[in-house]
C-alpha cells in the first residue's frame, strides 16, 4: 500500500504560481503583495454531518474548495492561496486521486495556489484554510450594512436544497432539474467575480452557506439593524416549479450551501450595483431593504408578514 | 444543551492584538508588518490517531497549537496568528473550556492572536493553521544545510516517547521522571524563542516531531547531503535512566513528539550560535556533521555505525 506521503506528492503536485516556498517544509512561504490585507478563512467538512460517506471523491474535492473561496469572495478578496488538512480511513489512492482532481481544478480555475497542508490517518474530515487579498479597506463586511441600504441577491438560492431532498427520496420532477439542483449542491461555484467587483461598492455582504433568511441575520444582527424581504422580488428557480409552493419557500428562503451572495450597497449605487455585476457576469436581484429592527421580515405579494422555517443549521442542535 | 456557537464564543473570545477583524465575519482579516514573508503551516490532530479518547482536553488544548508553533519556530518565524477548526462528537461544554484554557494560554504566552476557526460535530478532530512572519531570505529551510555544517540539537530528545510508553505499561522508574515524560508529551514547549535568534544564522531547520534520525532524513533529502550523528555527542535525559540501552537509544534517536529543532550551521558560526542559544535561554548541543552522501549515520563511541529501527511514523503504514 502506498504511503501518506507517497500519496499526496502523486496527488497534490500542482506548480504553484505566488508561493516562494510551497511543501516539503515545516512551513509554506508566501509574500503577500505590497499593502495588501490578508483575509482569511478556514472551513471543515466532516463526513457524516456535511457529506454522506460514499460522497464523489471529485465533488468533495471541488466543494472543499469551493466553499472556502465563496468566504473569501463574500469579504470581496482575491482567492490566492490554500492549505489543505486531510484525514482519511484508509490509503485509497482512486479516492486521493478523484478527490484532488475536483480540488486543483477549481484551485487552477481561480488561480490559487495549494501551498501546504497536512495528512493524517483518522474519520473522513477535510479542512481547508484559503487566504485571499483585499486593498485596506475595501473588505466587504457583514457589520457594514447601512439604514435604508438595497439588499441584493445574486443567482438564486433553493437549488442545492432540493438537490440533497432528490438524493433523499424519490421526487415527482423534470430529470434536467433534479440533475440541476444535485449539481448546485455538490459543485458550488463560488461568486469570486462579483465579490471582487462589489468590493469597494457594496456595503456588508455574506456568503449564503446556511440559508437566505439566516445568513442575512447575521448581518443584520452585525449591523445593528433589521431587514425586509420582498417574497415576489426573491428569484425563484425553475429547477423547483414541481415542488409545493411550501417546500419551495423553505427551500429558497431557510435551504442552504447555495453559495450565493447576500449583500447591501446604498440606494444611490444602484446603477453601478448593476454595472459592476453585469462586468461579472453574475446575474443579481434587488429583494429588499435594510431598516430599523433587528430580524428579518420576509413579506408576502400583499405586504403581510410570512412564517418562516427554523431558521440556519447549528451543527450541535 | 448550547449550541456550537454559543459555547465557541463563550470559550474563545480572547483579546485579539495585531488582527484587523477576528471572527464574527466570513474571514478575519490581518496586515501583516510591511515587507514581511509569512510563514504559514496546518497540521491536523485525530483522535486514536494523535491522541487517545479521554485525554486530558487542557493538554490537547495546549499541544494542539504547540504543534504549529513549533513548526513556526523550525522557520525562524515570529508567530502571529492561528485558526482553529474543531470537530467535536458532542456540545461538551467543561471539554471546550478546558481546550480553550489550554490553547490560549499557549496563544498569549506567544502573542498569538486566535484570529479565526470553524466548528462542527464529528468525530474529534483539531487543525490548527498557524502564521508567523519572517524577515525575506531569513527562514531556515530544510534544504539549506551545507557540506561541512556542523549539526545541533536543542535541548533532548526521547522523553516524549517515553512518556508515552508509561501511559501504556507499567515501568520500573523513579516518579518524578514519569511525570517529567507525560509532561514532555502532553505539553511540548516550542523552541520559539531559538527559531528566532537562529534566523539568519542557521542554514537548514526541521522540528523533532517524528524522531531526531528522522527529521535530520528530512534535512538530508532537501539538502542533497549526508549527515553523520556522533552519540557519545547526543543529550541523553536523566529521566530515561532506567531505561534499557536499547529502549533509550530508541527513544532519543526514533521517538517523535519531542519538537526540538535539529538545525545545521556553518563552522565558523559556532561562537555565534552558542551566542544566540545562550539568549534564547535554550540549550544546544553539536551532535554532528553534514556530509557528502544521502542518509544519516549514527555512530556510536568507537566509531562503528549503529543499527537503528525503522525510523519516522507514517499514518498509513
């Protein structure tokens, strides 16, 4: 059987682009451009609680990944390095394979360099620290949001939810859409190009990892301020038109890991709002606006307030 | 019960001193020092594999970060920052605050701002990845030994590996020198303060975590070089007395988890050397020579080359 080491150096090789010293090291060596701050970012993924054990090895690679960089895009930084912590049951060389396929070819795709990490014997667990840059200043932050603020979203979210039910149980729905929504769960892409064009421009923002309703919470209760959602101005996926009008509402407004981008920017940036995403090409949608409170308030076509799921997922509940 | 939130905050809200924004974001965001290289390393702790169910979480907390400071210190990096992600099986709330003593009284003994992590539930696992920064052109590397370097061990080695044997049998030893083992390999002490006066000095570096032979392999292998190891010259601890002359030529020159730095320099710099251990408050010892050649050979005092055990761990063996 292969060795750890004799596995990642097969694997995990990829030349790196900005790193003075990546590997073989007790540390990787990075020079960060000149005047730049770092923003940074560390996610892990158990098996059994964030994938299901027997999950494609290259997907997980991918989403690893991804997930990391959609923090990074939400703060309005530049993906530039990652590092990569791995515990693994056995020395499955298909799966190390698969696995770092899904993770380098997003890597390559954003230009981020895997400068270190780590490999151990133990349960499935996959950590990845990603570091991005940003002009001082210019960060995208979730307190930052301002009374009166527009509140966009890009894409629309609802589709990995539904994604994880299709895998579930058996659904009544159009084969194209069930293989949307499984795609959007399993291979996130993240909004890079629109975080590093909203930065500067928007206000607060935050990556939709654990549902419109919730993620939009945090910025709210980071702001000090409240938050009203127009349902009828919330994009609504095609993928979930054979879903009850209930299921679907759960899905677009508490569902999560879509990976969209929840942000606000003032009223008067609205053109350059669209100008900036438009540069991105990434579709975004005006759904509401920052007020005085502390929740959010999601209303319905007639202006009444709509019950909301339990909202947000707590790992330990 | 608290959710994972509410016991990570309750836990780890330290005083963050040199990072723009910790936690409560989707990245925390530094400035390292203008003209800085950073140093960045992650390693990663599972249970059974790392350390066993039941251990001591304050240790753990403690060794965790040790790790990674360690590894800093290999560099001659000045550590900074570290992130934390934590699996854990269940919202034990007396495990997480004793983790959390152990691990920030590391942090602030160091000046290490816990600038950032993530939290979920699985089967206990910890990664750490920590920063430090370095001057440019000053980090030790393990590729930078010289034919004719002299080779230095700080401090002593195998008293980690003995102390895990005394959690695992009985042995015939004297009190004291058990606890001083367990203590050895429950709570390692990363040699920081020699990294840094080394840096510029040292030519090559590595950290003892798998085996004094093993990790001076490691100097080999990047150096192009050979190293031959006298061990009449090697510090052997008091504390492995009783031990047998083969379990303690084991110990000292196979056992991990010491984390002492083996580093290498030039002749001419031995005045120099002794110079900045002495301010570092750390002892060192000359045990060696790099050499032409690719392996390292132990010596013993007539001359004749010894036989070691299989050197190094490697997790999938």
């Amino acid at each position: 059987m292969p060795s750890e080491f004799t596995l990642i150096r097969r694997h995990f090789t990829p030349g790196t682009r900005h790193t003075a010293l990546a590997g073989g090291d007790d540390c990787a060596l990075i020079a960060p451009r000149a005047g730049r701050e770092l923003a940074i970012t560390t996610d892990m993924l158990a098996e059994g609680t964030h994938f299901l054990p027997g999950a494609d090895p290259e997907a997980l690679g991918h989403k690893t990944l991804a997930v990391n960089l959609s923090d990074l895009a939400a703060m309005g930084a530049e993906p530039r390095w990652a590092f990569l912590a791995l515990a693994l049951p056995d020395a499955d060389e298909s799966w190390v394979a698969a696995f770092a396929r899904g993770f380098l070819s997003l890597a390559g795709r954003f230009d981020v360099d895997l400068a270190g990490g780590d490999t151990t014997r133990g349960p499935r667990n996959l950590c990845v620290t990603a570091i991005g840059e940003v002009a001082p200043g210019r960060a995208l932050r979730r307190s930052a949001a301002r009374l009166g603020d527009d509140i966009y979203l890009s894409g629309c979210t609802g589709e990995a939810a539904y994604g994880l039910v299709t895998y579930r149980r058996r659904v009544e729905a159009v084969e194209a859409d069930v293989a949307r929504c499984r795609y959007r769960l399993d291979r996130p892409m993240p909004r890079v190009a629109l975080g590093l064009a909203l930065a500067g421009i928007a206000h607060a923002a935050i990556d939709v990892s654990d549902g419109l309703v919730a993620d939009l919470a945090h910025i709210c209760e980071e702001s000090g301020l409240g938050a009203i959602v127009q349902w009828s101005r919330v994009p609504q996926s095609s993928a979930l038109a054979t879903c009850s009008p209930e299921d679907r509402r759960r899905f677009v407004l508490s569902g999560g890991d879509d990976y969209e981008l929840v942000f606000t920017a003032s009223v008067a940036a609205r053109r350059e709002v669209a100008a900036r995403a438009a540069e991105a090409e990434t579709p975004v949608t005006r759904i509401g606006t920052m007020v005085a409170g502390e929740c959010v308030t999601v209303l319905d076509s007639s202006g009444s307030e709509m019950t909301l799921e339990q909202a947000g997922y707590d790992h330990f509940r």
